[in-house]
C-alpha cells in the first residue's frame, strides 16, 4: 500500500512538473504549500520556457496571500536559477523583495564580476534542463497607430534592441472606434461604428499572414466598450448601444458556442478599462454620463459581479494593465496624466509617481518584461512612451524612442515570432 501511494505520488509531482505552466495559472495552485511549492521548483526539470516563468509562477502564489506568506518569499526566491536573470531585472525585481536583497545582491555580482564566484555560495548557479538565459520568447510591442494628416491606419511594431518603432503592415479595413484585443496570433477587433452606428462586427487580423477574416457576430451593437480575455473566454463588456443608451450588458465568446450573454454589470458603463487578473475580471471607471470611479469584479465561477474599492480620484481616457500581481490604471485627473496602483487582495488603490506627458491623449499601458509600459501623451509633438521602474527606494518612468504625434488606438505584447510573415 505504502508503495502503491509512493508511486502516485511520484506520477503526480512528474505530471505537476511536465505541466508546470498550466498548473501555475490555475485556481488550485494558489493553494499549495510552500513545500509542494519549493519542491516544484527546485526540479531542474521544470517544464518552463525561461526562467522569468517560474518568478511570474511565485509572484502569483505570493500575491493570493501577501501576510501569510511574506515569511517564505526568500525560500522559493532562492529556488529561482537567478543567474539566468540579467542584472537589471534581478535589481528591479528581485532585490525590492523583502527578504530577497543578499539573493540579488549575490546573483548580480555572480553575472558581473566572473572573477569573485569561487566567494559566493548560491545554491543554483546552472540553467534548468533544456532551457537557458535566451531560450524565453522574446516579446515586443505592435500598436494600432495612426500619424497625424495620414488616412490609414497601420500597425508599428518595436526593436527593443535598437529603441526604435517602424511600420508592420497597413490595416485597409481597420474601424477606429472598434475595441481590441489578441488572441493567439491574431487581433480580434470587436463592435465599433458603422454609418454612425453602434456595431456588432467582429473581425479576426492574422498578424503572420496580415490577412482578416470575419467571425460571428454580437448579440449587441456596441462601441466604448471593453473587451478582455479570461481562460481562453472573450468579453465584451458594457459600452454605448442603440439611441447611445449605456449599457450594462456582458456577453462572453468562445469559439465553439459563439456569443452568449453572462452577468449584467451593477452599473451600466462605457470607455472602461478593463483587465483579467488572478481567474477574475475587472472593468475600472468609465462614464455613464458622469465619469466613474466605482471597480467591479466578475467571478466567472459564481456568475456574479461584485464591487471593489474605488480608485481614489476620476480619470478620463484611462487605460489598464495588470502588472506583477497588481492592476495598474493610467489617465487624467484634472488636466494633469496620473496613475493609480490596486491591490486586489488588500482591496486598496494608492497613487505612485506621474508620467511627465503634459498633453492630452489618450493611453495605452502594457506589461513588458514584468515592466509597466505607458504610451500616449504629448510632450512637443511627439507621442510620449514611458516605463515605469520600480525600484528598491524610489519608482520613477523612463522615457523611450517616441512616436511621431498621431492617434494610438490599441497596444499588444506579442510573441517576435509574429513578425515574421509565412
């Protein structure tokens, strides 16, 4: 008997570990212990694609449960390979971890100065087994982007190597006001306007071939809505219908039973931000004839929306992103670009330090290399792109390569392997 349940065992912790990354998103995972946890983790066999996997693995598990489990961070931190990491990460990321600051003290000094390893003892040094330090897919940025006096939209896409953007593919049968998102390889563009009117289009842009293809349509007509995917799951959320009434529908598409309408939302809305984080869905202000600060939060389990802390002020053209465990929201508040930090497990907002744009237009935020990315704004006719670097004593935003100034409709992170037409 013992060593029929010895044999389960062992079959289970292979199978956890040859599916590590579908597991690591599942609800179930953020309720293991922390040994379960730390055994999973020290595998060299990991079935991971980089090591950047396994931190976003123990970021999630920690954030379901900061107070409990603050006391074992630097115990499955140290189960990272940290030297696969490169310096800037393991400063920005590693050491503002409590309990963390020697493991990246230690692994930086590892990567930067060759000569004093034989004086440092750290328990990974090497790899894990078939991946290493370039084997994570590399990932950019494409916007949907219009410049100013030209009359067709385009895709840009981003040489992080280089700083630089350059234009993709010209998008001929581009809706400016339809809500986007990807899926897979392809940009799903969603409702919008046509002839003036609220519309229930749903259009798929395959970004390798740069060929659309139409799909089945909504049960609603909707512009300023909000789309976000959850678990494989597209919503469309809220927005303005027929006669502009706001709306305060959902419905929820998936590819074997198209469009079906879930939970209404408690307050009917549109131009919302919305994200998914942690098997939830959040839609974040918006308007629904005064600009709103109220957050709600739908559990696809239960089937309901429930609300959440407000943000501490109002924004318009605000746009969300979900960052490191947190959900993070960039807009306006009087005139002047701001940004607002929520907790969702202390159910808080707190504000952290501003962009420098001083002009009006809307953005677009992105998590990049487990960075906040911000684009839009205007500084002297350019559009602004900033990244916000959480440090150990201070957060600021980094400016990068600027746009020339246009109209920035969406903003994805993409796989570079997109890039490539077949």
């Amino acid at each position: 008997m013992g060593t029929n349940a010895s044999q389960s065992e062992l079959k289970i912790h292979q199978y956890e570990i040859q599916n590590f990354m579908e597991i690591s998103k599942s609800d179930e995972f953020l309720n293991f212990d922390v040994e379960k946890l730390q055994c999973l983790l020290e595998s060299d066999n990991l079935n991971i694609t980089c090591e950047e996997d396994a931190y976003g693995a123990i970021t999630r598990w920690f954030n379901h449960d900061v107070s409990a489990r603050q006391q074992h961070l630097p115990r499955l931190v140290a189960c990272l390979r940290l030297t696969q990491f490169d310096v800037d990460f393991l400063l920005t990321h590693i050491q503002s971890l409590l309990g963390c600051e020697l493991l990246a003290l230690q692994a930086s000094t590892w990567i930067s100065n060759p000569s004093a390893r034989t004086k440092i003892n750290m328990r990974f040094t090497e790899p894990r087994v078939g991946i290493g330090a370039g084997n994570c897919d590399e990932k950019t940025l494409l916007l949907v982007y219009e410049e100013h006096n030209s009359s067709k939209a385009c895709a840009l896409q981003y040489n992080k190597a280089e700083d630089t953007w350059q234009k993709y593919a010209t998008l001929y049968n581009y809706n400016i006001n339809s809500s986007a998102i990807l899926k897979d390889d392809n940009l799903l563009f969603i409702g919008g306007d046509s002839y003036k009117s609220p519309s229930k289009s749903f259009l798929s842009w395959n970004i390798p071939n740069k060929t659309w293809r139409e799909l089945s349509k909504m049960n609603h007509r909707r512009q300023d809505h909000s789309v976000v995917e959850l678990e494989g799951k597209i919503y469309a959320i809220g927005g303005r219908g027929e006669n502009d009434t706001i709306l305060q529908s959902v419905e929820r598409y998936t590819a074997s039973n198209g469009w079906e309408f879930v939970a209404p939302l408690i307050t009917a809305r549109c131009e919302a931000g919305a994200v998914s984080l942690n098997g939830k869905v959040y839609i974040i202000g918006g308007s629904n004839g005064k600009t709103l600060k109220s957050v709600e939060c739908y559990n696809p389990d239960s089937n309901s929306w429930t609300y959440c802390a407000v943000m501490r002020e109002e924004y318009s053209g605000l746009s969300v992103a979900a960052n490191n465990g947190h959900i993070y929201v960039v807009g306006y508040f009087k005139g002047s670009p701001a940004v607002e930090r929520y907790d969702p497990y202390r159910n808080t907002w707190n504000q952290i330090c501003s962009l420098e744009s001083n002009c009006w237009r809307r953005f677009f935020c992105v998590s990049l290399e487990y960075r906040l990315w911000a684009i839009g704004g205007s500084v002297k006719n350019e559009t602004r792109v900033e990244v916000y670097n959480k440090g150990y004593d201070h957060d600021r935003w980094v400016q990068k390569s600027s746009l020339p100034k246009g109209d920035i409709y969406s903003c994805f992170v993409i796989p570079v392997t997109f890039l490539t037409s077949k």
